[in-house]
C-alpha cells in the first residue's frame, strides 16, 4: 500500500477501533480487513478500547489463540454463547488461521456445556461457507456473517441454523428478536419463506422476459448484454433458498434491517469522532484544494496543466447545451459537490469514482489533481473528447456507452448489486 494511503487508512482503522468502543457491543469477532496493519495493531488496539474480541481460530505463531474462543452473555432473560471464526484461506501478516470447523466445533462444545440459550457464531468466513458451517457444525442457532459484503433481511435457515449476512460498510443495522418456543426446536420463518417465494417467482419473471428479448434481439451487441443480464439473473436465482416451513414447535425470529440514510441523524459523540479523524489528516482533507469548486478556479495551482485527451465539459457545453443542462440536473453533475460536503474529496478510497478519467491517460493521478475534471462528466461516457471537439463530427466520438463503462464505477461492491442497466440508462441518456 503506498503511503499516504497507508496513512489514512491507519487513521481510519483507530477510528473503527474507538468507535467500536463507543457502539458499546458485547462482542465482535476479526476478520482480514482487521488485521491489515498486524496483529500488534490489533491486539493494542483492542486492550486500549477494551473490545470484548472473540475467535475460535485466529492463533499466534505457536497457535495459541489470540482472543478468547467464548464468551457468555446476558441479554435480557437469556442467556447467549458466542463464539466466532474467520476463513482459513485469509492470508495475515503475524499470525495464523486455524481450520475453522474443528475450532468453531469445540467453541460450541464448550458453550453448550454452559446451557446457553443460545449459541451464536459471528463469520467472516463468507456466505457460502457459513452454510456449509452450519452443515457441519451441529448445535449452532444463528450465524451472523460478515465478509462477502452480502446483505439480506430474513435469515437462510440450513438445518437448525438461521443466517444472517450484515452487508458492508455500516450501511444497516439489523434488529433481530428471538422468541423461543418452551420444549421448540429450529427456526420458524414465514415471513422468509413468503419474501423468498416472491422473490424467486420475480427473477423467473425477468428471466422469461430477458429470453424472449434475447430470441428478438437483432443485433450482437444487444445480445451480449441480455446474455450477460441473464446470467446474472440466473445466478441469483440459483442462489435464493427457500426456508423450510418450520416445525409447529419452532423458535421464532423477527428481523429487521434499519437503512442508516441521510434521514437519521448522526450521533454526536461519533460525530465528534469522525470530525477529529478528518482534522487530523491535514488541511488537505478538510479544505478544496481545487478553490472554489463551484468555478474551477484555482488560486493555488501556478502552472496550467494540459489534460489532453480530455477537453471538458465546459467545452462539450458550447455546442451541447441541451445536454449539459440535462447532464447537470443528473446526479452525475453534482457528484463532486457530494464529496466535498461530505468532507471526503480528498480520501483516496473515494475520489476516483467521483471525478471523469481517474488514472487514465491524461486524467487527474489523485485527489489533489482534480482541476476541471470534477463531476462525472460527459467524457466518463463518451470518452475523452478533445479530438472531437476540434474535429466535431460523428465519428471522433463516442454515441452510445456501454455497459461496462458505467459498471468500472456502479461496481457490484459499491452498489450491491441495486445496478441494473434497464432502470439507469434511462435516467442519463438525455431523452427526457
Ligand atoms: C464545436 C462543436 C462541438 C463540440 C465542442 C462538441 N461537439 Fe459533440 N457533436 C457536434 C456535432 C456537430 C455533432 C454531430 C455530428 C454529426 O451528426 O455528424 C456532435 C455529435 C456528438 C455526439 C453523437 C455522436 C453520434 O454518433 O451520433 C456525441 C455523443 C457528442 N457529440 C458528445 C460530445 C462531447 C462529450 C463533447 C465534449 C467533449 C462534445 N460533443 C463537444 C459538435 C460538437
Ligand atoms: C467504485 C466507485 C466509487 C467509489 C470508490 C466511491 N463511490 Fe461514492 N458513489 C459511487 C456510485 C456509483 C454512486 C451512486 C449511488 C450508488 O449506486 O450507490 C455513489 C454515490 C455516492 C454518494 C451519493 C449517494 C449517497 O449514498 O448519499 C455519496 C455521498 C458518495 N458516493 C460518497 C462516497 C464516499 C464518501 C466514498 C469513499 C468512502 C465513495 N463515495 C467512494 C461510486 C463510488
Ligand atoms: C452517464 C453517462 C452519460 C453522461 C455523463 C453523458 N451522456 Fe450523453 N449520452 C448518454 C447516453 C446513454 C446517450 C444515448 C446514446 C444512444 O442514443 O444510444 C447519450 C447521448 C448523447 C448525445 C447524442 C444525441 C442525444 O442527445 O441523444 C450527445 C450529443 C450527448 N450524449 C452529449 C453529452 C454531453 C455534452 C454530456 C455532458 C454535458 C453528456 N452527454 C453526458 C450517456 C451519457
Ligand atoms: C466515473 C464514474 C461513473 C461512471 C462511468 C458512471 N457513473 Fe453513474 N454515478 C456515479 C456516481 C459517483 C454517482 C452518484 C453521484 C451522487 O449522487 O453524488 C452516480 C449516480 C448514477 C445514477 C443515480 C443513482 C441514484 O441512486 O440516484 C444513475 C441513474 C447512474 N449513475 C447511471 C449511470 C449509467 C447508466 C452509467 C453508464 C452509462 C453511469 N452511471 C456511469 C459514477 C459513475
């Protein structure tokens, strides 16, 4: 990781760490993103903060565990076992990831040796494997994983087991009630099950539709797109699983997930934190570099930089109005502006999708040089334009972007998935 990278990102990592402290939890389990800067950093970090850590198998050298496997908690009137575990695969500076299914099987010995109500495993092992964990690890209630970034709402029951994945980047909070059943066993969920049968009756709906376009379609290129459209549909029909109808005596589970949009409120003691981390990354982060972004102007940069092959969308205006007015009403005109309220222009995690020709040829290196190409603009569709606009006819441009232009920004990880070309293009291509 270059350094100034390496920087911020160190910042950000004792910022999680403190704000962990903050949220006040009751446990929370490592997984690979935690361990970037070492386990040292870690480990400090959680006896600073006193973060009640648990791993079945994250282990020193010598395989002694680092954190305890176990830990019990009390929840109202129950009383919980939680264990945790992180895939072996991951490869940590520092220390060693023990096989996950013999660690967690013996973590969740030891917790029912403890008559826990219920016994709860947090995953970074990924979606996938947690199913399989909880195949081959019998004795566990719920799993919640983290890892693959997936979010959902309703559990996937395997078995006894219910899973919940968390999705990524804090984007939800999830509100789970556990209502059990005297003498009961398993999950009962007909609110999944209902959402599930939707969901799949919808996606066979899609794909019986992208089939028959696919049949129509005239020209290669279309059907490129629908092919890879269906495969996509296709995959996420294979993946839904449909919990069973439950028991009569099953446990019951209620869940919920809260969006954490623009309409809550921050809390102050983390809003507090967040702005100390932005001060302490300099006045770069915390003031424009690029002057008034509002005019392009510049006062601190002497020299004038030629961004050839990109000409702008100042110049593509001169002839395009119709278009820039209606490119500027888009989110797209605006995305810079975002950033910058969001004091985060100047964070090397963000601005590259916010700004046109990011580390192409001829387009801004990094956040401080940024000049005119703020926004994502005309040429992040079309392409760089200067050879077009000295020699404006049709084939110096080009008409129609395709699909993996927008996707190197609507990337899966950052949308999760919410991209679907059909819906989008519509409300950029300046047709209304
Ligand atoms: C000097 C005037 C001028 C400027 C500046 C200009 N264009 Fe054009 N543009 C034209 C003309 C004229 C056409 C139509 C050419 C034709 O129909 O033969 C055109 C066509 C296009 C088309 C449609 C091409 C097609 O195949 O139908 C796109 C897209 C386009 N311009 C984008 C841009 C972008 C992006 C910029 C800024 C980088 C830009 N233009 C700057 C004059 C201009
Ligand atoms: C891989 C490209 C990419 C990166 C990196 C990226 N963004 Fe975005 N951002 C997008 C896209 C695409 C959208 C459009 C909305 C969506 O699909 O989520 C968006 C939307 C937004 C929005 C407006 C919508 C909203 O959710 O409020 C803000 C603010 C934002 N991003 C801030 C950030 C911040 C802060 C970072 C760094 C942590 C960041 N972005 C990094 C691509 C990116
Ligand atoms: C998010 C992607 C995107 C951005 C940004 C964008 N365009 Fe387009 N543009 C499209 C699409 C999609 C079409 C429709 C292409 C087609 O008809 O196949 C289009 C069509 C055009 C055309 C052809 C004539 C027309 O109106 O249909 C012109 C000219 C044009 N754009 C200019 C611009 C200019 C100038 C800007 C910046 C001010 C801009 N575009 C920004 C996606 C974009
Ligand atoms: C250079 C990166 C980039 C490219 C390329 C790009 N987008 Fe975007 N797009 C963004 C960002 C960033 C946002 C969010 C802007 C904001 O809200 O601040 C966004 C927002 C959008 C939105 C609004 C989404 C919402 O939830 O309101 C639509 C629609 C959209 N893009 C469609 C497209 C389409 C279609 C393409 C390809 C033709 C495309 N974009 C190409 C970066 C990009």
């Amino acid at each position: 990781m270059p350094e100034p990278e390496r920087a911020q990102r160190q910042l950000k990592a004792e910022l999680l760490l403190e704000s962990q402290k903050v949220l006040g939890l009751d446990a929370l389990t490592p997984g690979d993103g935690d361990l970037v800067f070492g386990l040292d950093f870690l480990v400090d970090g959680a006896k600073k903060y006193e973060l009640p850590y648990v791993s079945a198998n994250l282990a020193r050298p010598d395989d002694t565990l680092v954190f305890p496997a176990t830990r019990v908690v009390e929840v109202g009137s129950m009383t919980l076992g939680i264990t945790g575990a992180m895939g072996s695969e991951l490869g940590v500076t520092g220390a060693r990831v023990l096989d996950p299914i013999p660690a967690v099987t013996a973590a969740v010995a030891e917790l029912r040796s403890k008559n826990v109500d219920l016994v709860i495993v947090l995953s970074h092992l990924g979606s996938r494997s947690d199913k399989d964990l909880a195949k081959a690890v019998p004795g566990i209630d719920v799993v919640f994983g983290g890892h693959d970034r997936k979010h959902m709402e309703s559990p996937t029951v395997v078995g006894q087991t219910a899973i919940f994945q968390a999705g990524s980047r804090g984007k939800y909070v999830g509100q789970v009630t556990f209502e059990l059943a005297e003498g009961g066993s398993g999950w009962s969920d007909p609110e999944g099950r209902a959402k599930a049968l939707r969901q799949q009756s919808n996606l066979k709906r899609q794909i019986e539709r992208y089939t028959q376009q696919l049949e129509e379609a005239k020209d290669d290129k279309s059907r490129e797109r629908l092919t890879r459209v269906l495969g996509f549909a296709e995959k996420r029909f294979n993946e839904i699983v449909i919990p069973d109808e439950g028991a009569t005596k099953a446990h019951k589970i209620d869940a919920t997930k809260i969006p954490m949009g623009k309409g809550l409120a921050d809390e102050p003691v983390m809003r507090k934190l967040v702005d100390a981390t932005l001060d302490s990354m300099g006045p770069e982060i915390t003031s424009d570099p690029h002057g008034d972004h509002s005019t392009g102007r510049n006062p601190d940069r002497p020299t004038k930089r030629d961004w050839a092959p990109w000409a702008g969308a100042k110049q593509c205006r001169s002839c395009h109005e119709a278009e820039y007015d209606d490119w500027k009403q888009t989110p797209h005109g605006g995305a810079y502006a975002g950033l910058v309220k969001e004091r985060r222009h100047m964070d090397l995690q963000c601005w590259s999708c916010h700004v046109t020709g990011a580390n192409q040829k001829g387009g801004p290196t990094g956040p401080k040089d940024v000049g005119p190409m703020r926004n994502v603009q005309c040429e992040s569709c079309h392409g760089p334009g200067l050879a077009h606009v000295k020699e404006p006819v049709k084939d110096t441009i080009i008409r129609s972007p395709s699909e993996a232009q927008c996707l190197t920004c609507h990337t899966e990880e950052q949308t999760e998935g919410q991209f679907v070309l059909d819906e989008y293009l519509p409300r950029v291509d300046h047709k209304d």
